[in-house]
C-alpha cells in the first residue's frame, strides 16, 4: 500500500463510484499476482532482447570480420542470379513495400478504434513510433568505425534499419489491439510480412542482414516494456486457454518452422563464410552464400522474435482490467470467507475489518 499512499507520493486518483482501483493495486502488487508475473516475464525478455541487440550490434558493426560479413552478404545478391533476376523483373515491388507499411500503419489504429481501445491503440502507436525514434537515434549517433581510406570518414551504416523495425513495430503491437482469440493468427501473420519485407530489403542491397535483425530486435525490446508497464499498471487478466492456439496454427507454425529452420540454416552457413579474404578479388561462390546465409539469419532471428512474443503474452488478456486476487490462509477461513474456488475481495463476507 506504500506506493498507493498520497503522503508518499503515490497514486491521486480519487476513488469512484463502484470502482475498486485501491483493491486492484493492492492485489496486482502482490508477490504472486498475475500482474506481478507478467511484468518480471516482459521485463526480462525486454531486457534479453538489449542484450541480444547489443551483441549483434558489437559483432556486425564494430569488428571487421562482421563488417566485411555483411558487405558480402549484400554484394552477394548480384552473385545470386534467381534473386537478382526476381529483383530486376519486378520493380514495383519497392512501392507495394511502402504502400503496405502505410496500410499496416492504418490497420493497427482503425482496428483499436472500432474496438474503441484507444488507451491501447494509443500505446500501441507510441511504440512504434518509439521503436523508430530509436532506430534514427542510433542510426546517426552510434559509434561506427572509421574508412580505412578515408580521412576520418566513418563507414556508412544503416543499424538498425527503419524499415524493419517499423515493420516488426507494427507487427508486435497487435497483440495489444486485436481481439485475443485472433491474436496469434494476426500477428503472426504480421510477422511473417515483416520478415519477407526484410528479406526484400536484404535483397535489393538497401540494408544489410545484421541491421534487419536489430530492427527485429529493438521492436521486441520496446514492446515487451510497453508491456511490462501495463502490468505494472494493474493491466492484464488471465484469459482462456482453450482453443487459441488451434486458431493461430496456420501463421504460428509457418513462423515456427521459419524461425527454426533460418538459424539453423544461417548459423550452419555462417561457419563458412566468416572466412573471407580481407581484400578483393572475392570468391563468386562465397558472395553467394553469404547472401543466403545473412537471409536465412534474418528470417529466423525475425520469425523468433515474433514467436517470442507471442508465448509471452499467451495466456494474457490485455482488453481486460487487473487481475483478481485470491486470498487464502487460515485468517480469511476462520473470519467468514466464502468456500474454497471462489474470488474474494479485499475483505470479508461478515464486513468485519479494520483498517489501521
């Protein structure tokens, strides 16, 4: 109740009629509350996907083999004919790209609004625009090496890239807008657009693979906040568990197999290809599998963020207000509660307490 209490800085949101905010806060503070379990799973992920982001980050920007990496992997699209062919005979592929991330964009607000979720679809808007805040802040202001030709020049890079995490952003914040017995199905169906537009700009040389997987990652991170902070607001009940998981089979298992297939195949591939000359004249053959290689990584680092996601906030109602808490122990028995399975409030059926 400490942090509830106006004299110590807390909540001042009066009470209202019939409304039980001050029940609701102490519950969801509560060491086993369902809010309490929520917020240390998201914050946890939240806090793994930095380090997953960071670890990228140091390994493919900051060294020179990750750099001469993804320089190979983006050259060897030219060596891939069916991908340079697929490219070159469908140039309107860049516009259908652009026009879906508007689409995606309206799609995520017009359907929290004719929910009428707008606190949510408020949140859920902030996030992405949040995620693609941080992809230009880091994107300009990250430290990157220097040209080794150049005089002081630094290398040209476009971690995290945009794209992907306005894309990735709007997949994972569905979750917060769509109705729960569809969510796996949508957003993981969104995640599976997200992942082919990294792909697409993988291929067409805009960004490199690494800067596709951080984009994946900085949205992850971002939105798992976003939900940690929701709970740590009392937001989230528990929801029903049957049935969900065979409506969203057809995007999740696709995205399963994507994600498990990807960083097998890229991590397999990517033994062989760290080993490029320093220099010119490079390998045809090695290009292009370091293409393939930084392609099969970015789809299965994209497809498991999203799975990640999505176990997360499983069981989770979002729509819903705080969970109920359960009392129990031997005072609540012996003082009148009712039987054994049922949800109690804050006190008991007789009205017999005292606060001090």
């Amino acid at each position: 109740m400490a942090s509830y209490d106006r004299r110590t800085g807390g909540s001042r949101r009066p009470p209202r009629a019939g409304e039980t905010w001050w029940y609701a806060a102490v519950a969801g503070e509560a060491a086993g509350s369902f809010s309490t379990r929520i917020r240390t799973r998201t914050r946890r992920a939240c806090l793994g996907a930095v380090l997953l982001l960071t670890l990228v980050y140091a390994g493919l920007v900051l060294t020179a083999t990750g750099r001469r990496w993804g320089d190979a992997a983006v050259t060897g699209r030219r060596a891939d004919t069916r991908v340079a062919d697929f490219v070159r005979d469908h140039p309107s592929l860049a516009g259908a790209a652009t026009l879906s991330l508007v689409l995606a964009c309206l799609l995520l607000v017009a359907v929290g609004a004719l929910r009428r979720r707008y606190a949510l679809t408020g949140a859920a808007a902030a996030a992405v625009a949040v995620s693609v805040a941080l992809a230009g802040l880091l994107q300009r202001f990250a430290p990157r090496p220097r040209l080794a030709e150049g005089a002081g020049a630094l290398a040209p890079s476009g971690f995290p890239s945009a794209t992907a995490t306005l894309a990735f952003g709007v997949a994972f914040a569905l979750p917060l807008v769509v109705p729960r017995r569809s969510r796996e199905l949508v957003t993981g169906a969104a995640t599976l657009w997200a992942v082919v537009l990294g792909a697409y700009s993988v291929a067409t040389g805009d960004h490199r693979p690494g800067d596709v997987i951080a984009g994946a990652f900085l949205a992850l991170a971002v939105q798992c906040g976003l939900i940690a902070l929701l709970a740590r607001r009392g937001r989230g009940r528990p929801g029903t568990r049957r049935g969900t998981a065979l409506r969203g089979l057809p995007a999740t298992l696709p995205l399963a197999l994507l994600a498990a297939g990807g960083l097998a195949a890229g991590f397999l591939l990517l033994g062989e290809t760290l080993g490029l000359p320093a220099t010119a004249p490079y390998d045809p053959d090695e290009l292009r599998l370091a293409h393939r290689c930084g392609q099969a990584l970015a789809a299965g680092a994209g497809a498991a963020a999203g799975l990640a996601l999505l176990v997360l906030v499983r069981h989770v109602d979002l729509d819903g207000g705080p969970a109920p808490y359960r009392l129990g122990g031997p005072f609540v028995e012996d003082s009148g509660a009712p039987d054994q399975g049922e949800l109690v409030g804050p006190f008991t059926e007789n009205r017999d307490h005292e606060i001090s």
